[in-house]
C-alpha cells in the first residue's frame, strides 16, 4: 500500500480540523456603551449633583464625563474618564481629575442637574 495518499489524506483532514475551529470560535465582541442615562443613574443618590457630556459624547472607551456636586456653598468638579477593563471585556469609569469652583461652559457640553429625582437638562 502506498503512503503518499494516506498523508494527504491526513493533511487534509488536519486543515479540516483547523478551519473548523476558527469557524466555531466566537468572535470577541466589544462591549457595551455606556450611555448617558446609565451614567447619570450612578449618581442620583447624591444630593446636589449635575452630570456633564462633551457634545460628542458616545460612552466608549477614552470618553469622558463630569460630575459637579455642590458642597457646603462650593462646587466640586471631578472628570472621569472611561476604560476597558480587558478581564471582563467592560467598559468601567474612573476619576482621572478633581478641580473645585470650576465652572463648565454651556457652549461646550450637556449639563443634567438632577432636579427633585428626575435629571433636567441645563440651557444657557
């Protein structure tokens, strides 16, 4: 009996095999956005807080967020910003900067002020 067509045979069935698992493997998905509504109910148990969204704002990851809380007469101000936590394939936030009496232009972004349990979009 002839080797030659048992190794092609077994070559072939080898390529087989891998194409096949490449096939059947899921595709790695990205995660979900985190939307301004997700944002914003993280925060609507503080008392005097605003949220605000640069204007291209889509919730991926490298955007950015703020928070404005008001505390004792000042204005806290803190900038987060969104990454993907590659374990758990998420997207997550965290505080990257904290600034006190700051005040965000209008012009520049949305600003929902959480207003008597419902948030309220901020106008000029």
């Amino acid at each position: 009996m002839h080797k030659r067509p048992i190794i092609y045979i077994a070559l072939a069935a080898l390529i087989l095999f891998f194409i096949n698992e490449q096939i059947q493997e899921p595709a790695q998905t990205e995660p979900e956005l985190l939307s301004r509504q997700t944002i914003m109910q993280q925060f609507e148990s503080e008392a005097v807080v605003s949220v605000a969204f640069p204007h291209n704002y889509r919730g991926d990851n490298g955007d950015a967020f703020y928070v404005i809380r008001g505390k004792s007469g000042q204005t806290v101000t803190d900038y987060y910003e969104i990454y993907k936590d590659p374990d758990k394939n998420l997207l997550k936030y965290r505080v990257k900067d904290h600034w006190e009496n700051i005040r965000l232009p209008l012009s520049r972004f949305d600003i929902y002020k959480l207003e008597q349990g419902k948030w309220q979009p901020l106008s000029e």
